[in-house]
C-alpha cells in the first residue's frame, strides 16, 4: 500500500503530531520523552513568536493505515536573510524503518520549500536554536537531555541514502564535577575579577523581575550567539516566552550574572538539574502525577547530573577569562547540592572558544549530532 502524507489541519492531528515520538519510542531507555504541552505551545501560531518571521507546516506519514512518521516543515525567513540562502528546514523528524516513509516525509517538505522559492533543505532544525536541532550521530547508548534530540542509528542511514550530506555538527561532553577547582582557575578567576572591575550577581526572582534580568540575558545571548551556525535573532515576543519558560522554571542558586563596572549584564551561566530519568518516569505528561516527578527532581531529591542550559559571554569579553567567573560561582553551590556530572548539551564543532572552556575539567565526549543538507 502506498504512503499517504496528510498536513496537519485539525487541533486534534496536532495533538497525535505531538505526541508521536513518545510513543515510537516508548521502552527505549535512553530516549528522553518530550512533553507534549510545550509542543502544542511551540507549534502553535498564536503563541510562539517565531511565527512573525517563519512559515511552517506540519505533516503525518501513515503506511498501510497505521501511524508511521512525522515531519516539520519550516522557512526562517529572518535567518535566511540574515545567512543570505533560500533554506527550507525539517524538524521534528521521527519515522519508522522504512525508507519509503522518509522519503515521503522529507519529498513533502521540499514540495513545501519549492513552493516558496527555496532551493536548499537542511535539518533537523526548529524555528530557532532554542528548540530541538541536530540529528544524534554517535552516543546512542547514552540517556539524552531535555533540550536535545535522540533518534535511532536507522535515521542518518536513511537521509544519507536520500542524497543528504553533513552541512554542520556538534558535540557535547559528560563533564565531572571535580572535588575542587584548580588553584590556578582559582587565581585566574579573582585576578580578572579584581583587575577589571567586574561583579557576580545572585538574584531573587523579586530582583529578576524588578531589573528585568529576563530580557537582559535573552539580549545577551542574542549577542552573544548570533554568529553560531543559522541563528536568527530573538524577536521581542520569543524573548518574552523564554523568560516564562526558564526563570519561570530555573533555581535560581544555579544560575550566574556577571557585571561590568557599569552594572552592565556581560556573562551569564544557566544550569539546571537533568530531568532525563523524571521525564521517562511520567512520558513526558504532566498530569495526572506526572508533575510531581518534575518537581521532586528540580527540589526535592535532585539527580547527579546537571544540565548546562545556557552559557553565555558577550563578544568584547571573550578570551578574557571571565567564563571562569561563571565556575568559581557557580562550582561551590552544585558540589553542595550533590551535583558529580554535568551535560554540555550540543556545542558546534568549529566552536572553538565554547570547547575551550571545558579544558580545564575532567571530561568525555560522548555524542555528536548533525545537521543535513541538500539541493533541491
């Protein structure tokens, strides 16, 4: 029987979009559920902000009559201008072993881009940077975070088959939390301290709120990122979302604010405890208890490993040690509250300034991801 592809249309259709993934993957020990909630927000027109600057469709594979694939299909206006291409991007991704289904699934997305002037697709990749991007290349034995995609070995198998080639990667280490910083961080970190005027801030969520340090970081890491392969910057709508989602979410002892002598937000580092096992626990559904996983991992019995969400140092600052601020801050209050790994998350391989700043630690690169691309 033939592959059917079936746009998404009704709230309901979302709703088995969303959800997909989860249930493909449900039993895989290493596959970190999504939740389905976010999804729906992020897909949603009216209240993602992406949805200014990007068109997106989504889309259903059924084979035989049964629920076989799914696939974004998204034009980043903003970030094609801003890298001078005409780039149709696949996200959200995930199909049974089948090549007939890719393919179908990958043909309807550059019917879509084809049908909008674009001659090039590459993914997977989100509206932005701030969702799941990158298909998992190496470290399928190893449990996945929150923020990134897990996939199975059969994936790239499939899209290198199509005739897609790498157009960008990235890696991501296990890092150990050693008992004590090295005496000469330590001494780095105070002298680019005391030499340069700077400051660490703590805060409460009052003084967050109050100095609007939501949308100071979101500007930070707008400039700070903005070089990184396809980002598109944060518009004032986006901004306002992820100000929600993370200080809405994060515990605020970890997380770190550095200041100039000016008052004027240069480095931030946000980390958060791994939601990894509690989110497989509950699927990813908040209700009817699935909430209480979440919450007993964020502050109640906290796991080992750590999440690094965001890490951030403004331009002119780089290269000058002040990433070791964001350490001799952070490293005290997550050894205390029982932290022993920390997960990178995805750096991109030509990034060789963020790589940099795990020399001094002990550490294991145990995944890397793509992102694939061809002519169409």
């Amino acid at each position: 029987m033939a592959i059917v592809i079936e746009k998404v249309i009704s709230r309901k259709d979302l709703k088995i979009f969303a959800r997909f993934a989860n249930r493909l993957y449900k039993g895989n020990r290493f596959y970190v559920p999504s939740m389905p909630i976010d999804d729906l927000n992020t897909f949603d027109r009216k209240k993602n902000g992406a949805f200014e600057f990007c068109d997106a469709e989504f889309y259903l594979a059924y084979k035989d009559g049964e629920l076989a694939g799914r696939v974004a299909a998204i034009v980043n206006r903003k970030a094609n201008e801003a890298w001078n291409v005409k780039q149709v991007r696949f996200g959200w991704i995930d199909f049974i072993d089948d090549i007939e289904v890719s393919a179908a699934l990958l043909e309807a997305v550059e019917e879509f881009g084809r049908a909008r002037g674009m001659t090039q697709i590459a993914g997977p990749l989100g509206f932005t940077d701030f969702d799941p991007e990158g298909m998992l290349v190496e470290g399928y034995d190893r449990l996945g975070t929150m923020a990134l995609i897990y996939n199975h070995p059969y994936y790239p198998e499939h899209i290198k088959k199509l005739g897609y080639a790498k157009e960008a990667g990235w890696v991501e280490y296990r890092i150990t939390i050693p008992e004590e910083l090295p005496e000469r961080h330590i001494r780095l970190a105070k002298l680019v301290l005391e030499k340069n005027g700077l400051k660490i801030r703590k805060l409460t969520r009052r003084q967050v709120r109050k100095e609007n340090y939501g949308r100071k970081l979101f500007a930070l890491i707008n400039e700070t990122y903005c070089g990184l392969y396809g980002y598109s910057l944060l518009s004032e709508k986006q901004i306002d979302q992820y100000v929600d989602v993370y200080l809405g979410l994060v515990d605020l002892r970890m997380v770190s604010f550095i200041e100039d002598s000016d008052g004027n937000l240069i480095a931030a580092g946000v980390t958060m405890p791994s939601l990894s096992e509690a989110l497989q626990k509950c699927n990813g559904e908040l209700f009817p208890t699935g909430w209480w996983h979440l919450v007993k991992n964020m502050y109640i019995k906290k796991p080992d490993t750590l999440d690094l969400l965001l890490v951030g140092v403004t331009p002119q600052w780089q290269n000058k040690g002040v990433n070791t601020l964001l350490f001799l801050d952070l490293f005290e209050t997550l050894k205390d509250m029982g932290f022993k790994y920390a997960e990178t998350n995805a750096n991109l391989e030509t990034n060789a300034k963020v790589q940099a700043m795990w020399e001094p630690f002990e550490k294991e690169l145990h995944k890397r991801r793509c992102v694939f691309a061809k002519e169409i």
